[in-house]
C-alpha cells in the first residue's frame, strides 16, 4: 500500500476515534438549557468528524485517482526517497509548533506568536526580515484584537512578569 493510503488510514482511524468523542461524550454534561438549542458545543466537532472521515475514505480506496494512472507519478510520495524530502523543515516547524504552545502562557500571546510567525517563515526559507516582521506583529495584533476586544475571551498579550 502507498505511503497516502497509510497516511489517509491513520487519519481515518483519528476521525473515528474524534468522531466517537463529538457524538458520545461531549454532550452528556451539557445542561438542560442548552440541550434544546439547535447547534450544541459539539456540531463543528461532529461535522469536522464526518467530513474528515469522507476525505480519508476517499483517499484510502483511491477514488480521486483516475484509470489512466497505472504507474506513479512524479507528484506521488515515495517511501524510499524520504530523505530527499524536506524532513527537517517539518520537524523543526513541529518543533516551534510545541514550543509556542509552551510559551503562551508565559511569554504571552503578542510575543509567542510574533515569535513562532517569525521563526516558522524563517524555517520555510523566507530571508525578507524587513517585511515579515512587520507582517508578523501586524497579523498577531489583529487577531489578539479580534480575540480580545470583538470576541471577549481574554488573552495575555504580555508576559507573566508585566502584569494582566
């Protein structure tokens, strides 16, 4: 079996296993109140669920190929030139992926997000600082406004040390 087609299982069976949660124990604890509304916390879940499963299963038997391709293509991943595929890049992303959400807390949103932003698009290999920096700090104050002030859920923009 290809390399997607273990991919598109693993990811189906994490779709189950989400979707056994968003349809089974996610609303058992919800109050009588919200019991009778018509979109619960757990509908995204449920969608995200059912359409990620479809997606998998299309993947996994390989109906988005068509007839006519009998041999790989050039597009298709081989499991034996893994190393010439970027590895690295992934890893490390994967890496200031954890790292960010360790910071969070402590270092604050502002400054953990400019951070990861930078970093990431580094990795990635873009090399123009006086442009991704500034598009780093404005993409993070946006959406620390839109949390904060449109939204109303609070996020510690600024260190632990700096106050609330």
């Amino acid at each position: 079996m290809a390399l997607d087609r273990w991919i598109a299982l693993i990811f189906v069976a994490f779709c189950c296993i989400y979707g056994y949660a968003a349809f089974f124990t996610m609303d058992q604890l919800l109050p009588p109140f919200m019991q009778r509304n018509p979109v619960w916390p757990s509908t995204f879940p449920k969608i995200l669920a059912v359409l990620g499963g479809i997606v998998g299963l299309i993947v996994l038997l390989g109906v988005e190929k068509s007839d006519k391709d009998a041999g790989p293509s050039a597009t298709d991943i081989n499991y034996r030139n893994l190393g010439e595929y970027k590895v690295g890049q992934a890893l490390l992303l994967l890496a200031f992926m954890v790292a960010y959400a360790l910071l969070l807390r402590p270092a604050g949103f502002l400054l953990a997000t400019t951070a990861f932003l930078v970093a990431g698009s580094t990795v990635l290999g873009e090399r123009k600082f006086h442009i991704m920096i500034p598009v780093a700090v404005l993409a993070t104050g946006f959406v620390w406004y839109l949390v904060q002030e449109v939204l109303g859920i609070f996020l510690r923009p600024f260190p632990f040390f700096m106050g609330t």
